[in-house]
C-alpha cells in the first residue's frame, strides 16, 4: 500500500449544495495519518497575482480548456487542436465568473488531466501527496468497446477528478424517465410540464443543487484516496461507496444507502489507515 501524507481538496463553488469543509473532515477522519488541505478552484487560484499576470494566465487556460473540447462524442480520440475564437472568449468569461457554468459541454479527460496536472506545483506532486479536483465542468473518456465518450462522474489518477456536473449527468436515470420524458415531447407539453414529470422521479437520480450531494463528494472522494492507496480502481460490490455506478439508482444505492460505508475488503483497508493514527508512513 502507498502511503499519502498530504491531500489537497480543491473545491467547487460553483456547486454551492456541497459542503466542501464537511468532505475535508470526512476525509481528515478516514485519513488520519495524512494532512487534509481544502483550497478553492484550482483553475481560478492558477490566475492569481498581478492584473496584467492574471489576464495572460486566464487567456492561456482559456485556450487550453476550449482545445480541450470534446467535438464529436462517435469516432476517433479527440485531439489537440486550435480553438475557435469564440469558444476561447467562452471560457475565458466562465473563469473570471465563479457563477458560470459549463453545462453540454463535454472535456476530453486527458487532455484536462493534462491541464490540471500543470496547474499543480510540483511541492505537491510527490508520490506521497494527492490532489482532488471538483470541477462542475463535465469531464469524458472514450470508451474502447463503442468508441464513444462517455461522461464520467469520476476521473482518477493524478491528479484526480470529482466532476459535479458529472454526478447529475453521467450515471443513466431510470428507464421510465426517458420513456416519460419522450413521451411528454410527442405530446407537445410545455417545458413547465416536462418539468414536473422529472421531479415525479426526484427519488431516482440525483440533481446539481440536490443537498444529497455533500454525502456523494465523500464517496467519490474516497474513491480517489484509495486509488493512490492501492493502485486498483473501483469496487465491484455495489453496496461499497468505491462502486463505479452507471445509473442513478446505483450511485444512490452506493453512496446514500442504509448499511456499511464500505465493503468488507475495503473496511479493512481503512482500518488499516485509522490504525496509523499519527504514526508517520512507512
């Protein structure tokens, strides 16, 4: 197991349902051992200093965030190229604006990787540190199997990624809710309608403002610290917080459900990490 003596949350503020000071003590707690630093966004903290520095800054990270887009969802892995100028000055407006959102747009998540990556000094880039990023930007690999991208409510490696809009955008809604949803378009109902029939199945997924997110940041959080513990993504019980769920129900299930956080095999690994308490790594 890889120790971690220092890990650095950056938060999101333009998800405001989150607690971010509640997913750092509850890393702190399951991580003892390690040091837990919260932080702002990283790609906002990246355009501090001087006026003249913060405006170069933010027009470089605003063309690598616009290269970053994800054009085709089908086809081959999407690649560096130039941006168009609009979707620069896009980006270039949502970094200067902390209310801003990136919704229906999809980041190709090693290029953003990539970007993050450089963002981060390299004091905190050892083998021992790790740094997780929320970001409500929606963040997509390619799938082998289909050859399509996929959006991902978690990014791991390093850094790592917690994508807020992910959580509401990529795990699928249950099938009645498409079905309902198309239904409501043949009939031609208002979007006023359309909105009520999702709320009908409010219990079914989760939404960006919805206060059950805090509780799901923890989980994928986690997700992320046992990763650089173990080197091995994921759970495959679905009753484990480190479950990879691809629909709604699942993520609810893993992440809000009644029993134990985590399964056997991972309890005991955290067990071992609380057991360190303030004994240094080895």
């Amino acid at each position: 197991m890889i120790g971690i003596s220092k890990i650095f949350i950056y938060a999101e503020p333009r998800c405001r349902s989150i607690d971010y000071e509640d997913v750092a003590a509850y890393i702190q707690e399951k991580m003892p051992a390690a040091e837990v630093f919260l932080r702002g966004p990283l790609l906002e903290e990246f355009t501090g200093g001087g006026a003249a520095m913060r405006e170069a800054r933010a027009r470089a990270l605003a063309t690598a965030l616009a290269a970053a887009r994800i054009r085709r969802i089908e086809g081959p892995a999407a690649q560096a190229r130039q941006p168009l100028g609009g979707e620069v000055e896009y980006e270039f407006r949502r970094l200067k604006n902390r209310e801003s959102s990136a919704f229906g747009i999809l980041y190709d998540s090693r290029m953003i990787l990539e970007i993050c990556r450089d963002l981060i000094p390299s004091t905190e880039s050892g083998l021992a540190d790790l740094s997780i990023i929320f970001t409500n930007q929606l963040i997509g690999n390619r799938d082998l199997a289909d050859k399509r991208y996929h959006a991902r409510t978690v990014i791991l490696g390093a850094p790592s990624i917690v994508s807020t809009g992910g959580v509401a955008e990529a795990p699928a809604r249950a099938r009645g809710y498409y079905l309902a949803r198309r239904s409501s378009e043949w009939l031609g109902l208002q979007e006023e309608e359309k909105n009520r029939l999702a709320r009908s199945f409010a219990d079914d997924f989760l939404e960006l403002e919805d206060p059950r997110l805090t509780s799901v940041a923890k989980g994928l959080a986690m997700q992320a610290v046992v990763y650089r513990l173990t080197g091995k993504p994921f759970c495959t019980d679905k009753d484990c917080r480190l479950f990879n769920a691809h629909w709604q129900s699942e993520l609810i299930r893993s992440q809000l459900g009644s029993g134990p956080e985590f399964c056997r095999v991972h309890s005991d690994l955290l067990a071992e990490c609380q057991d360190l308490g303030d004994k240094p790594w080895t």
